[in-house]
C-alpha cells in the first residue's frame, strides 16, 4: 500500500510539473475576427454543455464560449514535444458551400524543446500545411479568420481587426480528455470529428492531432503528432512518456 502511495504521489507531481512546463511555453496568440467573430474564438470541445458534435454550430450563439487551448506533452530522452491545439465550434467562409465551410475545427501547433530549456522549433499547421521555424525569439503566433490556419507571427502579421491573448487570458485543457473520447460518438469511423452542417461525403470534418496530415510531406496522417522524433530525434533517441498511441 505504501508503495502504491509513493507511485501515485509520483505521478500527480509528474503531472503537474508536465502542466507547468505547458504553462511556461504557452503561446502569445493573435486571433483575427472576421464576419462570424463568435466562430474565431477558440474553447473547448464541450462548450455549450455537452459532447454532442452535431450541435455545436447550432450553439455558437446561445452558449458561452470560454477561452480554453488544449495542450499535450510527449517527452523523449533528450527532448519535449508540446502540442497546443484550439477548438472552433465552426469553419467557415466568405461564401460557403461544399468543404469550405463546416463544423468543428482543430487546429494546432507545436514547441519542441531539446532539455533542458531551448527552444530548437516553432511549428504551426496551416489547411494541412506545416511552417517551422527554428530557434524562434517567440512563441507567438496569428490564427487565421474563418478557416483557422496557424501561421507564426514572423512569417505573417494579422489583419487589423484581431485579439491579442497572452497566456494569462485562456485555459490550458489537457488533451488527453480527448484522447480518452477518441472511439466515442464524438469522432466518426475514420476517426475525425463527428458534424453535419456543410459537410459534403464527410469531408472537410476536423481532424484530432493523432488524424492530422501534413501535404507535400513524406510523413503519413497523424505521424507528425504521434512520432517527432522522426524530425528532431538523435539516432537511437527514444521516448519516455508518450500516452498517445495505441496499445
């Protein structure tokens, strides 16, 4: 029974330091707000009360929508991979149709830290894209109005009508809260956020970080969430906690 404690007691210190180091490398964000400013305020999945998918377009006037950004840590050897990932009840246009606009949308980025304190990446994901930089000065970057890419504020500026949050204006959610869901109502058959309005054959539906694809790469979808060591590992590097595959 002691020893059980001790663990426990390990864990939960574990945890909350992982919450700091988060803490500590959160993002500067510069939200732009264009023609629906309700859609381009990033929450958590469960805003409006519940975990239904199919609703949350329907209830992006009525409910409130706080700030919350998800966040998850894999840490290897030598390195922490920490992902930050927003949440938008809905994509959208200046005309929709089709797959431009939908419901539910997930973006994300990622710092990448080699131990124990520099920051050796800035990476964002951007319509599928990736956009790294390398030794950034800042963890600061802009989202996009309407359909949500994440670009670094080095290679692109806002347009003028934005929100400026520092990490003290949002929450930090665990990601693995939807880690846990992942075989839930919440996702569908491949694994992609259940949603209805404006989605064609399914398309378009947003895609958790263990879905995500990365276009003009040879990484296949989710690899460059579940394995950055494939990017920035040392040969034989591996990793020491990484809750995020499959058993």
């Amino acid at each position: 029974m002691a020893l059980l404690f001790s663990l426990f007691i390990q864990l939960v210190l574990a945890q909350t330091s992982y919450l700091e180091l988060a803490k500590f490398y959160a993002p500067i964000i510069h939200q732009e707000i264009g023609t629906h400013p309700a859609a381009d305020e990033f929450t958590r999945v469960n805003y409006d009360g519940d975990w239904n998918p199919f609703n949350n377009w329907q209830n992006l006037e009525k409910s409130e929508r706080p700030r919350e950004v998800y966040w998850g840590l894999i840490e290897s050897e030598k390195h922490y991979f920490l992902t930050y990932a927003f949440f938008f009840p809905r994509d959208y246009s200046w005309v929709c149709f089709w797959v431009l606009c939908h419901e539910n949308d997930f973006e994300g980025m990622r710092v990448v830290i080699r131990k124990p304190d520099k920051i050796v990446a800035l990476e964002t994901l951007a319509h599928n894209y990736r956009t790294e930089v390398k030794d950034p000065k800042q963890i600061e970057v802009m989202i996009e109005w309407g359909g949500h890419g994440i670009i670094p504020l080095v290679k692109q500026r806002p347009h003028e009508h934005n929100i400026v949050y520092l990490p003290s204006h949002y929450q930090l959610r665990s990601l693995d809260e939807l880690w846990q869901k992942r075989k839930s109502f919440l996702f569908n058959e491949r694994g992609h956020f259940n949603g209805d309005d404006w989605i064609l054959f399914g398309k378009g539906a947003a895609k958790p970080p263990w879905k995500w694809e990365i276009w003009n790469s040879e990484l296949a979808a989710g690899e460059w969430f579940l394995d950055p060591l494939k990017l920035y590992g040392d040969e034989g590097e591996k990793y020491l906690l990484h809750q995020y595959r499959e058993n």
